[in-house]
C-alpha cells in the first residue's frame, strides 16, 4: 500500500504508494501520513511547515481517487514551495491531475 523512504541529507522523505489508491486506502494512508510527517518534523510548533520535501510516487499506482487527490494538494500545503512532487505517474493518472487543474501546482511528473 504504502512505504517511506527518507534521505537524510538531502531532507526529503519519499513516500512510495503502490495498487488502488481509492477512498478507503487513502482515508488509512492518511493517518499513516500524518504519523509519519510529526515523527520527521523537527519543528516543536505543529502548524509550522514541514522541514523536509516531500515526494510521492506513484510508479506502481494504477488508480486515484478523489480523496487521494486531497492527500496531495494536503502535502503540498505541509511543505515549502518547491519541495512537493509527485513521480512516476502513468499517463491516465497524469491526465486526470491535469484534467482536475493541478498537474502544474502538484509537479506531476
């Protein structure tokens, strides 16, 4: 469903999603994400921007719903401008960001 991969020295936190990310998958992933961006922040103040980038990758994803979506645009609200992408996505999945207006303020790659 979904695995972590952080680089310490170049602060990114690569997150690695994997299958059918519909509503139920991404109301799960959501909680798991959240975890794991507190455990990285170093920042004592919860509203504060993430000190990391953050990258999503969606090589082995053959589907997106909605509600993943609003896990995206939620991450690249988290993080710095610059520091959010989303990778490896298959062109009916890039499509669709694009068709929804977000393929550019995402960093649909």
């Amino acid at each position: 469903m979904m695995d972590f991969d952080f680089n310490p020295e170049e602060r990114v936190l690569t997150c690695i999603f994997k299958g059918r990310l519909d509503t139920i998958i991404s109301t799960q992933i959501s909680a798991e994400l959240e975890s794991k961006y507190s455990s990285l922040n170093e920042k004592e103040d919860s509203t504060a921007l993430l000190d990391f980038g953050l990258v999503f990758d969606l090589k082995e994803v053959n589907f997106i719903s909605s509600s993943f979506i609003r896990l995206c645009v939620a991450g690249k609200k988290k993080v710095k401008d610059g520091t959010f992408c989303i990778l490896n996505s298959d062109p009916f999945i890039k499509k669709t960001f694009k068709i929804a207006g977000l393929d550019e303020i995402l960093d649909v790659k």
